[in-house]
C-alpha cells in the first residue's frame, strides 16, 4: 500500500504539474507573443526615421561631382559629411564607388570593411535601389547600413551609406528577466539585451553546438565506436569547460500549441520568433522558464500533499483488519513451508540420516531407505555405524560414529569416502558427510550419504584409458626418435655428399691439369725446350695455389669458435677492409654513411675483418656485369645493438636462392670458381661473435645483407 500510495502520489504530482505547466505555457506564450509583436513595433518606428537619410546627398551636386570624378571638391565634402553625422547622431556617412571603393567619408577608424562595402554595392547593382545590411564584429556593438544609390542619367554612379549604431533597439522597456535578441539573415546574432547572454556570447555558444554536432555526425557515419566515443567526449568537454552551450527546440502542448525552447548552458527560456521580410531579420522574444516551472511545482505539490493526506487515511483505517488477516496467513505459511520442506528432503537424490547423540538412527529419507535396503518401519533400532562396512574397522567413519557420545564436539566430517553395506550384506562406496544439527533444543547430527558407484567405475576406466594412452605415446615417441635419427644420419649423409661432390668438382680441375703440365715438361725437358717447362711450372704453382685456397677455406669453414670476445672499431675494420679491396672497388661507386659517434661492438678483429672482405667480393662479383655498381655501407646505432647494411646494385638471387645463400657448398658460380663457403663462413663468423645476419633483395635488383652486432657497453 504504501508503495501504491507512493505511485498515486507521484502521478498525480506529474499530472497536476504538467497540467499546470501546459496552462502556464500556454499563458506566457500568449504573451509573449504580445510583447514581441509590441517590440516590434517599436524598433520600426525607432528605424523609420533613419530611412530618408542616405537619399539627403544622393542628388547633391557635390556628391554628383565626386562619382564623376572631380576630387577637388572631397575635403568639403567630407566636412558635410560629418556636420551630417552629428547632427543625425549616426556613426558615419560614406560615398563609394560601385566598385566598393570609398570616395570620401566620415569615419574615423576602420570598422566599414571591405567585404561589408562589395556586398552592399553588390545588392544596390542588382536591386537598383537602397538597400540595407547589418554587420556584427566581435567586441563591438552592431551596425547598421542604410545605403542609397547615385545616379548619373539612368546609371548608378555611386552610392551613399549611413552606419547607425543599433545599441539603442535594446532601450526599449521590457521586463527585467526577458530578453530581446536579432539575428541577421545569415542567423548571426548582432544584437542582446541582455549583459550576459551578450551577441558575442551567442555567436560562440552557436559555434561550440555546431561543432558538437559534426563531431555526433562523424561518431555516426566512421561506426568505430572507442575513437569516436573519444573524440566526442573530447568535444563535449570542451563545450562544458567553455560553458557557452545554446539548445533550440520546439515543443507542442496539449492544444496542439507550438513552443519554442530555448536554453542557454543550463537556464530555460521560452520563446517567439518573428522574421521581419523587409530587413531579413530574425527578431526572438525570450522569458524564462524559472518562474513557470516554480508555480507549477507549487501548485503540483499542493494537490500531492492533498492527496497524501487522503491516502494515510485510508491505510490507517485499514491497519487493523491487515494485522488480523497477516496472522492467519503466517500461520497457513508456515504449515505450508513445512510440507514442501518434507517433499523436498522426500525426493532429493541424496540419503539423508539423522542421528542422535547415542549413534542411533533417528530418521532417514526415502533415498537412504533404497540406498540401504531397509524396510520401512524398524530403522529406529539400527545403530548408524552398522549400516558400513565392519570389515575394516580402522574406518574413520565406522570409528565416529560407533563413538559419537564421545567426540561429539569433533563429530565433523565432509565428502570422505567410505564403503556402505546394504540390508543383504552388499557393499557400495559411497562419499559420506556428517555435521551437527541442534534440533528441538537438542542435539542431533546429519549424515548425507551419495553413492558413487558409477563414478568408480568411471575413474577405473579412465586409469585403463590413460594407461593405454601412455604406453601408445611411449611407443609413438620411440618411433619419432628412431625417425629422427634416421632423417639426422640422411641429412649428414646428404651434407656429406654435397660437400664430396663439390670438393672432387673443384680439385679434379687442377689435378686434370698438373697432370696436363707434367706429362707436358717430360717431353718439352727430352726437347730441351726449358723456357716452357719454366712457363709451365708457373701454371703448375697457380694450380698448386688454388688447390691451397680451397683447402685453406676448408679449415676457415671448420674453425673453433672465439673463447672472449672484445671490443673491436668497426669504422677502423671497414675502412682497413676497403683498402684492402682498393683494386677490386677502383670502378665502383663505394658509399659509406656512419655516424661520427658509432660505439665499439664486441667480436674479433680478424673475424669481423674475414665477414666485411667476403661480402665486399661477392658484391665485386655480383656487379661484375653492371653498368653503374654501387656499393652502399649504412651503420645505424641503436640503445641495443649496432646495425649494418651492405647494398649493391648487382645481379640479385631468386627466392629459392636466399632460402640456401647460408649453407656450406651452395654456389652459383661455375665449376672452378668457388666451393660455396664464402657466405657459410661469413654467417659462421657472425654467429661467432653473437652477431645476426640476414640478406634480402632491394629496390636496386641486387641484395642487401643486414649485419646485428652487440655494443661493447
């Protein structure tokens, strides 16, 4: 009841009041409609004797004169011009041209602009009459130009504009709380009444809303919700923190009337507009909505409180009669909660057995009766502890409860497994539970009882299963083992054949011929020719050279790595490498581009020096066909590591080659000219000093090759 009444109260509080706000609204906007209309009048009758003045000096001759040209007589003019400003108590006569130049004028600072001046020339030339505009600039009050045009014969020659100060539109009377705002035909505001929602202010809340609506629109139409909701909120606070907020909406009462809302940051106003066709003005007439509000309120909470009163009443007169009926129905409730709490322990699944402080069963469910077998009328006699299994009697459970009025303080147990025993002498596990349980002031313990049959069976099955899983992935892993040794002993025979066949293709060339050359000396030595078997010996010692390289490289290829590490110069290291390979570099465009503070890099002199020769030969023999080689050394230092690129302009490699560029024999130069261990034992020599390398095709169609080094600290 009470919250019924709450509900009554509160409706027809919101009735009364939007009753009483609808009569009021209606009221005020009758009258502010009145006043507004009345104001209206008043600002055109103010205005009307502002009309004529621009058509004074349209037909002077001295204002003919200037139009036309004759500037002797503008410093006279201009002196008219300002015996007419004060005798009009105007702010400023004006003549220009009709090309928005000024001829002459009695302004003294600039505030008739430009862009003021070409659009009133602009509407003049179109309308072929006087026409009028108004011009708000922030900080200042508004203008108003009236403008007439000069004609010379049928043409316009000129035209004459009068600025007038509209600060005196808000003198007229109106109520101390209302305001009074115009807007120009761009819906600008140039003129207030008010100090504190100034034309400024206005203009800055308009601009503020616009903004907030075009970030809504973009939240809306980019659906990316996070960003969106930032930038929005981002807007929305920006348009708090600036407190310049301007809302307008129309709103219709009861009768069908339509309303005009405004509201200024959190201020209400009701209003009227009215546009004015001949100024193309918006004229607003705005009262607050405080005072409609309050005495709706007032008269709101005059009929609640009526209304109130009415209802304490009637719960009062009613107290009694409930208080009769609540008893009856706690008596019906309780009986009621009785019988479900019996079907419940009835037909849950699990036996429930209660026990009394002598061990003996007191009463058991229907569930612990088909557990156990039992008969239906002489479980009172059974002592609990015979109902599980005697035939271990260390059980926890057995010992508790043959010893219950001993440990009755202690007689706590929870999900401990067990083994129960039918009424045939069967046997089952079952997980058991018991606590105490005060009862009729009394005391009495509960046992629960689940039995767990299927889940033991269950778990057996699942130890056999997991089990068989095991020895199935014992015997798995020894099969990928044994294949893993087997694909091991391939790839070293594989690596084995590679490195045979590369090394027999590259010594059966001058082994062909040095046995070439000797059998050669033999007979040219039984000729006497000497001078040949001397050539001869050359080219045997060059193959005998080779021979050397190749096995030098062999052992390059197979060399320990470097116990310490220290700091080495890489500037110095590529420098010394570059001179080394002058010869090689003569007809190549070398780059280098190092900062003057590069840090040391930990490695080892004559490695580091081994890694820049091989990759500044292979560029040499990659651009050997290039029209214009280039060779480009980048160093780029870094907080963790220090990184070197070496790009050249050469042939490049395919894919599949990039993937193999690092392996021990991978070439692709022909027999003779290499066993492919350059690029291996530079990747090994990296490795060596915990460096990383890594090579790539450029934009250049060669290959540029990344080198990682550790700073020394």
């Amino acid at each position: 009841m009470l919250l019924l009444a709450g509900v009554l109260v509160l409706f027809f509080y919101g009735i009364s009041r939007e009753a009483a706000y609808q009569g009021l609204s209606v009221q005020t906007h009758a009258e502010v409609q009145n006043k507004l209309l009345n104001y209206i009048g008043d600002v055109r009758r103010a205005l009307k004797r502002f009309y004529h003045l621009p058509y004074l000096l349209t037909n002077h001759p001295d204002t003919l004169a200037i139009v036309k040209g004759e500037r002797h007589e503008t410093a006279a003019f201009q002196v008219k011009l300002t015996q007419l400003d004060k005798a009009a108590n105007t702010e400023g006569w004006t003549l220009l041209s009709t090309s928005g130049d000024v001829l002459a004028s009695s302004l003294i600072d600039e505030r008739f602009s430009r862009p003021d001046r070409l659009a009133i020339v602009e509407q003049v030339l179109r309308q072929g009459e006087g026409v009028s505009l108004v011009n708000k600039t922030k900080g200042y009050g508004p203008l108003y130009y009236l403008s007439a045009p000069v004609f010379d014969d049928l043409n316009i020659a000129g035209i004459v504009v009068v600025q007038i100060d509209l600060s005196f539109l808000t003198e007229q009377p109106i109520a101390s709380d209302d305001l009074i705002l115009l807007q120009n035909r761009q819906q600008r505001f140039f003129l207030s009444s008010s100090s504190q929602y100034s034309a400024d202010w206005l203009n800055a809340a308009r601009l503020n809303a616009a903004q907030l609506n075009a970030a809504r629109l973009n939240a809306a139409r980019l659906n990316a919700a996070r960003l969106n909701a930032a930038r929005l909120n981002g807007s929305q606070a920006s348009t708090q923190d600036n407190k310049q907020t301007v809302e307008r909406q129309t709103r219709y009462l009861y009768d069908s009337t339509a309303i005009s809302q405004w509201r200024f940051n959190a201020t209400p106003f009701l209003g009227h507009t009215v546009k004015l066709d001949d100024l193309k003005w918006s004229v607003s007439y705005l009262t607050p909505y405080k005072p409609i509000k309050d005495t709706a309120n007032l008269f709101a909470w005059g009929v609640a409180a009526v209304l109130l009163f009415v209802i304490l009443l009637l719960i009062i007169g009613q107290q009694r009669q409930q208080k009769h009926r609540h008893q009856q129905r706690i008596q019906s409730l309780l009986q009621e909660s009785q019988r479900r709490l019996k079907q419940m322990i009835d037909k849950t699944q699990v036996g429930l057995l209660l026990i009394d402080e002598q061990g003996s069963l007191y009463d058991l469910n229907p569930m612990a009766k088909r557990l156990f077998g039992l008969p239906e009328n002489n479980h009172h006699r059974i002592f609990a502890w015979e109902l599980f299994d005697t035939g271990n009697p260390h059980s926890t459970t057995l010992t508790l409860l043959k010893n219950l009025d001993k440990h009755n303080e202690l007689a706590e147990l929870n999900a401990v497994e067990t083994m129960a025993r039918r009424s045939d002498g069967s046997v089952f596990p079952a997980l058991f539970s018991l606590t105490r349980f005060p009862w009729h002031d009394e005391q009495y313990y509960l046992a629960t009882l689940i039995d767990i049959s299927k889940r033991k069976k269950a778990e057996q099955s699942l130890q056999q299963m997991n089990q068989a899983l095991t020895e199935r992935v014992e015997e798995r892993t020894q099969a990928l083992q044994q294949a893993q040794a087997q694909l091991i002993e391939t790839s070293k025979m594989a690596a084995l054949g590679r490195m045979s066949s590369a090394i027999t293709h590259e010594l059966n060339q001058p082994l062909t011929g040095l046995r070439t050359l000797l059998t050669t000396n033999t007979l040219l030595a039984e000729r006497g020719e000497m001078e040949k078997v001397k050539t001869n010996n050359q080219l045997v010692q060059k193959l005998i050279d080779r021979m050397t390289n190749m096995t030098g490289q062999l052992k390059t290829f197979a060399y320990n790595k470097p116990h310490h590490l220290h700091a080495v110069s890489l500037r110095d290291a590529l420098n010394e490498t570059l001179r080394v390979y002058q010869a090689q570099l003569a007809d190549i465009d070398v780059r280098v581009r190092m900062p003057h503070d590069t840090p040391m890099i930990l490695g080892e002199g004559q490695r580091l020096l081994q890694i820049l020769g091989n990759l500044i030969s292979n560029a040499c023999d990659a651009m050997a066909n290039t029209a214009s080689p280039t060779l480009v050394f980048v160093v780029t230092p870094t907080k963790k590591a220090v990184e070197l690129t070496v790009s050249d302009n050469g042939c490049g490699a395919s894919e599949e080659a990039l993937e193999t560029m690092f392996e021990p024999f991978v070439t692709s130069k022909k027999i003779g000219e290499g066993l492919g261990l350059g690029l291996a034992i530079t990747a090994n020599n990296v490795r060596d000093i915990n460096g990383k390398i890594r090579a790539a095709a450029n934009a250049q169609d060669g290959l540029t090759f990344t080198l990682t080094f550790q700073p020394a600290s």
